[in-house]
C-alpha cells in the first residue's frame, strides 16, 4: 500500500489486509462512522452526506450504510471514525476495507 495512510503498529497475518497481506486498494475514499461490529472480520460504516433536491433547490442530509472488512491490525470498534477504501469484492456484500481509524470511540462508563 502507498504512504497515503500511516501504517498500524500491530502486526497481523490477514491476508486480506492491504498493510500485512496482499489485497490492492483502489478506487473511492470515504470517510463515517462505524454501525456495528458484530460480523466477523466485518464493520458496518454509515456515510453521511448532502443530496440536492431539484424541485425546491435545496439540500437534505442523507445517509448510507455500507460493509467494509475490518482487518484485526485496526480492529474499529463500534463507535470509531474511520476511512474506508474500495477493492476487490471480498464477499456478496463487502467491497471495501477499513485503512485508518480516525478518532476511536469514548469509552462511557469509566467510574
């Protein structure tokens, strides 16, 4: 993978993992906030964005929710800001992997 994204400290043996494996990025980066983390090795990220409305010529906030491989180097939890980038399909449903993690989630409950 190029220095585009700082490589993790962690060390793992995903080959699926586009630092320690061998699956090429490409493609669209996108930027949101992980959903869910209860598939295996897969995260639910949802992508906000601004979609115009042609009739009344203004913006509405929409959103959509897409599944990116989450290798165990990065290992997003629920609640992180993370960058996604599209590869290969992976399975029916997952075509892109999580390469940064932007800010990780607060941890509440912390008496």
């Amino acid at each position: 993978m190029s220095n585009m994204f700082p490589k993790p400290e962690k060390e793992c043996n995903d080959p699926r993992c586009p630092f320690h494996g061998n699956l090429k990025v490409r493609g669209r980066i996108f930027e949101g906030y992980v959903v869910s983390d209860k598939m295996q090795r897969t995260v639910v990220v949802r992508i906000d964005y601004l979609w115009r409305d042609k009739k009344y010529k203004r913006y509405e906030k929409r959103s959509s929710k897409i599944k990116a491989h989450n290798p165990p180097c990065l290992d997003a939890k629920e609640g992180d800001i993370v960058k996604i980038m599209e590869t290969r399909p992976l399975a029916k449903t997952v075509k892109f992997v999580v390469v940064q993690i932007v800010k990780r989630a607060e941890v509440a409950g912390g008496e």
